[in-house]
C-alpha cells in the first residue's frame, strides 16, 4: 500500500464530521505517518515531519508498550495553536504500532454537538483501523 493510499484512508469520512475534521497517524515519537488533512502538513509531511503535542504524549506509552486497544478523548491545542477534541487510538501499521489522532476544532462553535461528533470520531477511528487490518499496512515513501 503506498502513501497516497494510507492518507486516503485515513482521511476518507471525514467531511462527515465538518470541515475541520483531521486525521493522521504518528509513531512514538510524534513523526507523521500521513499527511494531515489541513494545515502545514497536508503534503511531503508523512516520514518528515513530526509534530509534539498532548495527544502524541498521550500516545507514547501505549505505542511503545504495544497496546493496541488503547482509546482516549481529550481535549488540548493542536498542532495548528487551535483547541480540539481528539479521538486517540492505536493500531497496527503493518508490524509497527502506530497512534492515530482523529480531531475536530472550533470547540466553542459546535459544543452542542461534541457528544454527537465524538460517537461518529470514535466509529471514524473504528473504520480507519479495520481499513488499515484489510490493507497490506505497508508504508512506502
């Protein structure tokens, strides 16, 4: 599977949960493993870039201790400065543990509707993972 079909998988259904939707994946230690959907890293960010926020931080021990049942909601500033509510999970990319970060900003605009988007983020994050189990998970550059 080639990079350009792991972000598509990673960011396809998104729009479902509004414009600002983002999604990506990330080693331990913050490394993108995908391009994200917006913002600084949308191109040639996947295996050159990495990123340090809260949600990376979260994901570090569950990645490095092979949990890969590991699921939060959180809310924190992206990599963008905006606050968010991310879906955190980790899965399997081939052989390697991965985190995969699900967020949706402009927090003040659509608090009615967090528990509403945070059920479809969690399904989003539930359908990227079997997504990435059917593939091949192989990441080329």
């Amino acid at each position: 599977m080639g990079q350009n079909q792991i972000n598509h998988l990673i960011h396809s259904g998104l729009e479902k949960l509004g414009k600002t939707a983002d999604a990506y994946l990330t080693n331990q230690d913050g490394r993108l493993l995908t391009e994200t959907r917006k913002g600084e890293y949308q191109e040639d960010a996947a295996l050159n870039e990495s990123i340090d926020t809260k949600a990376v931080n979260r994901l570090k021990g569950p990645i490095s201790n092979n949990n890969t049942d590991f699921k939060e909601t959180i809310e924190y500033v992206d990599y963008e400065g905006a606050d968010v509510l991310g879906i955190l999970s980790t899965t399997k990319l081939g052989s390697r543990n991965v985190g995969l970060i699900t967020t949706i900003d402009d927090l003040d605009s659509q608090i009615e509707n967090v528990n509403g988007k945070s059920k479809q983020m969690n399904e989003q994050a539930v359908d990227v993972m079997e997504n990435i189990d059917n593939g091949s998970g192989a990441v080329k550059s």
